[in-house]
C-alpha cells in the first residue's frame, strides 16, 4: 500500500474518531467512572470537527482511493472517500452542530443512570460516524451503508427510553419508513449501475455526460441505444424515495413528528440539524443525474412545496412544544426540497445550514425549558417563562425570529434567498408556483411560530405548570445555546444575497460542487423579500392574540389536530390490511399447514421410536435368539448361493 | 474326502465334523434355554471346543498347522472370556442370588 497524505489522513480520521469513541464507549464505558463518557463521548466528535476544519482551511477538494474493497467481474468497489467542498461544508455542519448538541447532551442526559448515560453516547458516535461516513463517500456502496446505519442510530436514540411503549412503537415506524426509503436508495444505485456500469461517482457522472466506458461492457445492454433519460428518470424518482423517507417529505412524512419520543438531543441533532436533511445532500450530490432528469427533479420542487405548507399548517394547532419543532424541522426540509428542486443547489444547502443552525438552537432551548418543567411538553402549560429562564428564553426568541426569517438572522437570508431564487427563476411556471406556496408557508410559519412563542414563554405563568420556580439550565447546556444563539443571529452574515448585494461565502465554496445559482435576481425580488418578512414578522406578533379555532373553523381545527388523517389513512390502507393478512396467514397457514408439519413429523419419530424400543425387552435370551437366529440365516444364504 | 489317520486306524473327517456340529448345536441350545449363568457360561464353553474340534480337523485333513493354530488361539481367548464371565458371575453372587439370567434386566428403559 502507498503511503498515505496528509489529507488522505485527515480525511480518514474524520470517520476514525468517531467510530474509536463509540467503541471506547460500547466496550469499557458503562463500567467506567461517568467522568471517562463525558469525555470521550463529546471529544470523538470535536476531534472529527478539527480534522474537518483542516481539510476546509487546505482547500482540499479531490476523490481518495485507499484501495480496492469489493472486486467480483464487472462490479467493482473501491474504497474511496469524495472530500469535496460539498462533503466538506455537511462534515462541518455535522460535526460542528453536533459536537454542539452532544456537549449540550452531557447536561441534559444527567440524570441517567451510568449504562444507560455510557449507551447514549455510544448512539450519539455512532450517528455521527454514519452521517459522515454518508457524506463522504464517495461511491453508491458506502452512500447506502451510511443511509441504512443513520438509520439505524435514529432507530435507537428514538427508542432510547425502551421501558416507554410510545418509544418503541415510534422508533418502529421511523425504522420502518426508513427503510422503505432504504431500498428505493438501494434500486436507485442498481439502475444507475446497470446503466453506467460503474458503482462511483465519478463512473456514473462520467457515463451521464457523454465520456462513458458503458460500451465495452454486456452489462450495458439494459441502456436504450438511442440514450434517452428514461433510465436516469427511473433512477432519479427511486433516490428520491430515499431522500423523501429520510428527510420526512410528503408522503413518508409521518415518523417524524413521533420520534420527538427520543431524548431532546437527539431531536436536535438528528431531526432537525443532520439526519433529516441527507435528502436534500442526496438530491445536491445526485445533481447531474436531476440536471437531465426534468420530472424527477419538477417532482422535488412539488414535495418539498407541499411538505413545506402541509407541515406548517399543522404545526399551528399542535399543543407539544417538540411537535411543533418537528413540523417545523419538516415545513423547512420543505423549503431545502424546494430549492434544490428547482436548481438553486446552493440556496438549498445554505439554508440547511442556517437550519442546522436555529433549529438545533429551537430544539435545545426547549430542551432546557422541557428539563426544567419536569418532562412536561405541552406548551399550554408553560407561560411566563421569559421572566424566570431569561438566557433560554432570548435564545429561543432568536431561533424564532430567525425561523420566522426576520432580518438580520440567519434564517431571514437563508429563507428569502430560496424565495427570491424561486421567485425571480426566468421562464419558470413551476418555480414561480412553488414561489406561491413557499410565500404562503413563510406567513403561516410566522403565525405557528407566533403562537409557540407566545403561549410558552410571554404571559403569566399557566396555572397548571408542573414547577412554579423553574431553574435555568446548567452552564454546560446553556453554553451551546448560547453559541447557536449567536451563530443564528450573525450566520447570515456570510451571504446576503438576499438583499441582493454583499457577500456569498456559501455560493461561492459550493460552486465547484453544486455549481452556481444560474440567475440573478432585480429589484422587485427584494421587495418581494421584504415584504414577506414584513407580513411573516406581522403575523409572528398578531398569534399573540390567537385563540383556538374551535368555535370559528372547527372542520379545520379537527383536520389539523388529526395532522389531515394519514395515520389514520395508512392505519386503514397498510397496517390493517396486513395486518387481517398476517392474522389469516396465521389462523390458516402457520398453524395448520407449518405447524401441522412439524408436530406430524416430531409425532412420527415418537412413534417409530416406541414401536422399535419393543425390540429392546432386555432379556438377553431375546437377543441370543435374534443373534442365533440371524447367524442360521446368513447360513442359510451361504448354502443356497453355494449350491445354486 | 480321504480319511484320517488316528493311531494307526482310519477314520472319516466327516464323522469328526458331525461331532463338532451337534457339540454346537448343543451348547447354542444350552444358550438358548437354560436360565442358570454357570450353565449357559458352559454351553458357550461347549460351542467354543465344538468350534475348536473342527478346526483341528481341518488343520488335519488339508495338512496345514494354521488351523491348529488358530484352535490354540481359541482357547486362550475362551480362558480370558471364562475369567472375565466368572468374575462377573461372582460379583453379582455377592450382590443377590441369582438364579435366572431374565432377573437381570435392570437396564432396559
């Protein structure tokens, strides 16, 4: 093997650190002192921050091979990591929000007992190795084993508190829609593989813009001669599964208000900040298969504008605190869908960031306000909040405003740049609709955001408040908050292109990656922009006087309360079905027929058995009889066969 | 088949062949019917020379020592298969009486 580089190392050791402290942590942890989890467990995944953080200062951007992992004929894998400036801005985010989120963890997972303290932080590693391990890789082998094991990782953080049934059972359904989304990832690479013959990226890129090495293979005979997308169509719609199912779009949407189940941290970090935005890294990674693949890629722009308004209108009538958050989280993937479904890659990604930033921010100053009421999360019960948890309350105002996309926070720039590149898209019904909905969603996330903030933290307190005098969260909590808070509020900072002028530090890096936004917005996109903002803001502060709507629209209350009745409809649709199904199966299969077969058989040797043991009467004279007996016939034969 | 040569006097190899099977014929049935250890331990005994008889006889007729050696053989192991047989038959004399062999059947399931 040849030697390695610097950065070929460093890009290695971004993985490396995580996997050591997840094993560290699942082999000694539990049965060190709790001092040895609170290092390792947040130190894995500083270490890998560090190491992100020097590949983006070199500039590193290049596809390493470190050797030949799977060889069979044709089908060949290598093991390569792609650190490009995509895989490196989503390394950064990950490690950099997560190391935030895990720290944050330290204080709020405290009152765990040590095994369950040490298991945490295992999950927690190894979340973070898989979404990196999927960021990074570089060919459709390792994209699939980082998407199935943050899967994984979600399912047990979910189900962290397994002694609670609601757990379990969401833990179930994320793990279940998961992998729905799983194998359509996992036909969406067998397409790609048959048409290009080549399990990289790079190969299948290559093969997509003309340069292909498909000719010489028998493999290649599935592609139509004459070219045309249809195959590529076919492979981008079945990424897309994927990406909808991880990132909780329309229609596999419904796991992710459930997980809120799992520990507030892991709301933060994986439903919110990392996982359920490796949709839209699939779809900005996938681009040049979107780029030729037109009504696959018109079909993300469609979900993610859908999603964005059905889950914004839910979140308005919900009463637990991380619901509403996870509508949110989903309304704003809505938005990252949106964007990159029409070609702005870049706006997309910035506001994964943005999200990353505030959302986490949201999650975690909740999760100080959760921590402090007693595991209470109905919102109802909060109020007065602002005058007893003054740091927590500022920093869930900032991740308000910046979610409701009020300037200067982040989420003003990253929002209203989707808007505005959808809105000033040339020659573009569909974005120009999609604009439509994406405006609407933008005033109704002012309201729904209006109202949570509102009813938990302004006010007096609720009578029905668990803790009459809560405590503010611990400084090793409260200090993450406070450094989302600041990132939320100056993080726009760094691309304005919303305003239409100053910087785009964003753009820029993933330019080579994603390629540039490819058109300018005019004037009347800012003032698009603002008044947006100025309705959102306006809305924001009117749902302080918003009373349920039970007396005026009570048909829409129920059917936001029932979140449109898709659990409802799937229970009716799939689960009820199989189950009848599984219960005919059964009552008329299983039993009768395997069962059957079995008992028959097991009964038949008993029986055997016993008619031989009458064999065995154990007096020997029995058996010198028999020996006597079979001595005079072997005789017998003797002399027959000698004389005939 | 020519005769044997015994002591001077001529005499058939059949008749010796005859002997053997009913000496075995004999202790097989002993085998078979008797219930007391000593006797059946006898009519095994008895198989055993009938056996040997024969042996000796065909050593004998076809002028080859192997067979004699062999009925040498024998009856060493019969000396061994005696012991060992007695040995046994002793120890379960100490532990009860034992008049019929069908008393022992202890170890069927």
């Amino acid at each position: 093997m040849t030697t390695l580089t610097s950065s070929q190392a460093i890009s290695l050791l971004v993985l490396l650190f995580p996997a050591a402290g997840a094993l560290l942590l699942a082999g000694r942890g539990w049965r060190l002192p709790r001092t040895f989890t609170v290092i390792v467990g947040p130190l894995a995944v500083w270490a890998a921050f560090i190491c992100s953080v020097n590949l983006f200062l070199n500039k590193v951007n290049a596809d390493f091979t470190y050797w030949t992992w799977i060889k069979s004929g044709a089908f060949e894998v290598p093991f390569n990591l792609l650190v490009d400036n995509l895989s490196i801005f989503m390394c950064l985010v990950i490690t950099g929000v997560g190391g935030l989120i895990v720290t944050y963890s330290v204080g709020y997972m405290s009152h765990e007992d040590d095994p369950s303290y040490a298991r945490f932080f295992t999950y927690m590693d190894v979340f973070i190795f898989s979404m990196l391990l999927l960021v990074l890789a570089g060919n459709f082998v390792f994209l699939i084993v980082g998407w199935a094991m943050v899967g994984l990782s979600s399912y047990l953080l979910i189900g962290f508190w397994y002694q609670r049934h609601s757990a379990v059972v969401a833990a179930r359904k994320a793990f279940v829609m998961n992998v729905i989304g799983d194998i359509g990832m996992i036909l969406g690479a067998f397409v790609l593989f048959v048409s290009y013959h080549a399990t990289t990226y790079s190969g299948v890129f290559a093969g997509i813009t003309g340069a292909n090495g498909c000719d010489s293979s028998h493999l290649c005979v599935f592609v139509p001669a004459n070219r045309d997308s249809s195959m590529l169509e076919l492979a981008a719609f079945l990424l897309l599964v994927g990406a909808v199912a991880k990132s909780a779009q329309l229609p596999l949407h419904a796991w992710l208000p459930d997980a809120m189940e799992g520990p507030t941290p892991v709301s933060a970090l994986i439903h919110a900040a990392t996982m359920v935005t490796a949709g839209v890294y699939l779809i900005g990674r996938m681009h040049p298969i979107y780029d030729v693949a037109v009504y696959a890629h018109a079909a993300v722009a469609i979900i993610g504008a859908v999603t964005a308004l059905f889950a914004a209108t839910i979140a308005i009538v919900q009463t637990d605190i991380k619901r509403v958050l996870a509508y949110s989280t989903m309304s704003q993937i809505g938005y990252m869908f949106l964007a990159v479904g029409i070609g702005a890659y870049s706006a997309g990604f910035f506001h994964l960031l943005s999200h990353a930033f505030f959302k986490a921010l949201l999650f975690m100053a909740a999760g100080n306000v959760i921590h402090s009421m007693h595991d209470e999360q109905d919102m109802r019960k909060y109020g007065g909040l602002w005058r007893q948890m003054r740091p927590t309350s500022i920093s869930f105002l900032v991740g308000s405003l910046s979610l409701v996309g009020v300037i200067p926070f982040v989420g003003f720039f990253s929002k209203e740049q989707i808007l505005g590149s959808a809105f000033s898209k040339p020659d573009d019904g569909l974005a120009l609709a999609v604009w439509g909905v994406g405006f609407v969603t933008a005033l109704v996330t002012g309201l729904y955001t209006g109202r949570m903030w509102w009813l938990a933290f302004a006010g007096t307190p609720s009578p029905q408040r668990p803790v009459e005098h809560p405590h503010e969260a611990p400084p090793v909590m409260l200090i993450p908050v406070g450094i989302l808070a600041v990132l939320a509020t100056v993080g726009g900072l760094i691309q304005t292109r919303a305003l239409g002028f100053g910087p785009s530090q964003v753009s820029d890096f993933l330019a080579s990656a994603v390629g540039k936004v490819g058109w300018e917005g005019g004037s009347s996109e800012v003032v698009v922009t603002f008044v947006t903002m100025v309705l959102a803001a306006a809305l924001f502060l009117a749902a302080r006087r918003m009373r349920p709507w039970s007396a005026a629209l009570p048909w829409a209350q129920r059917l936001l309360e029932h979140k449109y009745y898709f659990d409802e409809i799937y229970a009716a649709v799939f689960v009820r079905p199989l189950d009848a199904t599984a219960g005919l199966l059964l009552r008329d299969v299983e039993k009768p027929v395997i069962d059957g077969a079995v008992i028959e058989t097991g009964a038949l040797a008993t029986a055997g058995a016993g008619g031989l043991s009458l064999t065995q009467s154990g007096y020997f004279r029995n058996y010198v009889l028999v020996f006597v007996g079979g001595a005079l016939l072997a005789a017998a034969v003797v002399l027959v066969r000698a004389n005939s | 088949m020519s005769g044997l040569d015994i002591g001077g006097s001529q005499l058939d190899a059949s008749w010796f062949l005859i002997l053997g099977g009913i000496l075995f014929t004999l202790g097989a049935v002993g085998v078979l019917v008797r219930r007391n250890p000593l006797v059946i331990l006898i009519s095994i005994e008895l198989m055993l020379n009938a056996v040997n008889l024969t042996l000796v006889t065909f050593a004998r007729q076809l002028q080859n020592i192997e067979g004699q050696l062999f009925a040498l053989m024998v009856m060493t192991v019969a000396a061994a298969e005696a012991v060992v047989g007695l040995a046994i038959l002793v120890d379960i004399f100490r532990v009860r009486d034992l008049e019929d062999v069908d008393d022992l059947s202890e170890l069927k399931g």
